[in-house]
C-alpha cells in the first residue's frame, strides 16, 4: 500500500493557525453546538508537521513542545486512527513528529489545523485517495474548525463553522495585512466553557428560525467588514461574541486588549476564537513589526508574549489534495 517512491513516503506539512475577523452566535442547534456566522482567516504562523511511512502498524507522534500531550487526546491521533479505521487497511502505520509554534490553548486552532494536516498528510502517505470533499466530511467529524483549516485563507464559516464560503479578496488587498499577536502564557480558556457561559448570559436572545440565521449570514456576506477585505471600506470594528464573556473573567484579555488599544494606527482588534489570544490588524507587516518593537518591554515586563505574521491565502498546502 506504501508509496515505493521513496520521495513520497517521508515529507513535510505545513500547518498555519487562524484568527476570527468575526465571531457571531445566532443561536443553538438541535445537535446541541451553536449556530455561527464567522469570518475566519489563515494566517502565516504555523506548525510544521512530518511524516513518515512505519511498517510494523503503529501509529506514533513525537513533539519538540513536552506540554502537548501527544496520546489518544491529541487531534492528530484522532485524525491517523479515524483515516485508519475507515480504510479498513488495520497494518497502515505512521510516525508523525511535529514542531510546534502556534501558541497551545490559545485561540488560534493549531490543533485543528495539526488535524487536518494529519487527514491530507496520511492520505498522501497510505495512498488512500480521498477527494478533498471525503476529507472535509472526515474533517467535520473531528471538530467545528478542522474544515476551515483544511481549505484556509479568508472565508464564510457557518453553521457549527464547518460551512465553508470563500471570500475572494485576497488577490486584492489581504496579501498585505499583517497582525500583532499576544497572549499570556500562564492563561488558556476552554472553549466549551466559553459556549456555556454565553449560553447561560444570552440565551434568551437567541434567534430561532432558520430565515433569521440567513438574514444575519446575508448581513455578513454584504457587510463593512467583507468590503474592508477586498480594500473597499475602512475595517468595522471587530464582532467577537464570546470576547466580553472571556474579558469578565481573564484579566490577562481585559489588560491585553487595551494594551492593543494604545496602537491607534492599528485597523482593528480583537480576540480570536474563546481566546485567550488577542490581535491587532495592521496594513502591513513592517507597521505591525514596529508596532511589537514598540510595545516590547510593557509586553514583556507584562508577561505576554508577542507574534508578527502576514495573511495566509491557503490553507493546508499540497498540491493534489487540495481543490
Ligand atoms: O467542534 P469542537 O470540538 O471544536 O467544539 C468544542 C466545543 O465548543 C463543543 O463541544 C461545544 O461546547 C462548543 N461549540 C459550540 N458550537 C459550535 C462550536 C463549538 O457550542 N459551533
């Protein structure tokens, strides 16, 4: 079953996190998840996943970072033993090893995306030959943002976040747009936690009927914000529903986002997902690289560390595996 080019069967992914330019709940589903309305985006801060062909039917992870656990919790075992198992081939094996550098627990779906890695990744390596629409669908049954990942760049996520629309601005202005990432890295926030806390404070406000959450996704698709991408509208300010219930209780958001606040070149901030980490948009890479030199020792002597990084048009990368 192993590729016998020996050029296939050891190769590296690359695996790049995501911000949320817009985070919205409309209401909760029957599945018990939230219906959304989201804009996420790839951006260029990412973890670097190999891979390699392993005979005796293992499947094994290593990591230079000694907190991931790297056992059954982890996204990228799911992803290796839910391939396997669906292949019905019980003797494939793999050793995957991954450099991690997107911040853990923060926000920025570096497990997601490290799953959805391991699913185009193993593909390539059993020769399984799923099409890019079997993996989306594998995908959607690991996690909400795993799809999203997959097929990266700037999108229309809803749903659960797992109905993909892409949004074609990047040739026009996003290629330009960089971000100032920081976050503490004493704090991490579980993103159930975050859903149940809004779900406790809001429920009552919640939309119900179907022709509703397609009102607020039209908003979106013909919102300021969708203009600010292709270069056409100042930014909005940024929508992120779960950022005020996170602010309550993390002091850490609450002093990060007005840190933030004091680059008043900046177009936008905002958290990103359940947080804890939180990001300024920049025009250009070089003005969010000033902006962190500037910021450098309150970061530091406030304990947040700190990441610059462009706008990713892509997601996973590779070459016949994507659309
Ligand atoms: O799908 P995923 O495993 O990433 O979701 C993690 C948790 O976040 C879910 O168990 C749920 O509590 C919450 N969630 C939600 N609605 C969504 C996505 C996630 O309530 N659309």
């Amino acid at each position: 079953m192993l590729d016998s080019d020996p050029r296939q069967s050891q190769f590296i992914l690359s695996s790049p996190a995501k911000i949320n330019l817009h985070l919205e709940i409309l209401g909760i589903r029957a599945d018990g998840f939230h219906e959304l309305a989201m804009v996420m985006q790839s951006v260029d801060l990412a973890d670097t996943l190999f891979f390699k062909a392993n005979s005796n039917a293992r499947i094994s992870l290593t990591c230079n970072n000694p907190r991931l656990v790297t056992d059954e919790k982890n996204l990228i075992i799911q992803a290796a033993q839910l391939l396997k198992s669906r292949s019905g081939l019980p003797n494939l094996g793999a050793i995957i090893g991954l450099e991690k550098r997107i911040p853990i627990g923060a926000g920025l779906a570096g497990g997601s995306s490290n799953c959805a890695a391991t699913l185009i990744g193993l593909n390539k390596l059993w020769n399984l030959e799923y099409t890019p629409i079997q993996l989306l669908n594998l995908a959607t049954e690991l996690g909400s943002d795993i799809p999203f990942t997959m097929k990266g760049g700037s999108q229309f996520c809803f749903g659960r976040g797992e109905v993909l629309e892409f949004i074609d601005n990047l040739k026009i202005k996003a290629p330009n747009l960089a971000i100032l990432i920081i976050k503490s890295p004493e704090t991490s926030v579980s993103t159930p936690w975050a859903f149940k806390q809004y779900k406790e404070a809001r429920q009552n406000q919640y939309l119900t009927e179907e022709s509703d959450f397609d009102l607020r996704r039209q908003i979106l698709r013909k919102g300021q914000l969708t203009l600010a991408l292709k270069g056409q509208a100042p930014f909005p300010a940024i929508q992120n529903d779960l950022q005020e219930i996170v602010e309550e209780h993390e002091e850490s958001v609450r002093q990060g986002l007005n840190l933030l606040k004091s680059r008043t070149e900046s177009l936008a901030i905002a958290m990103s997902g359940s947080g804890p980490s939180l990001f300024a948009l920049f025009d250009t890479l070089e003005s969010a690289q000033v902006a962190q030199f500037q910021l450098a020792v309150t970061l530091r002597d406030q304990g947040y560390e700190s990441w610059c990084t462009s706008l990713l048009s892509h997601g996973i990368y590779l070459d016949d595996c994507n659309e």
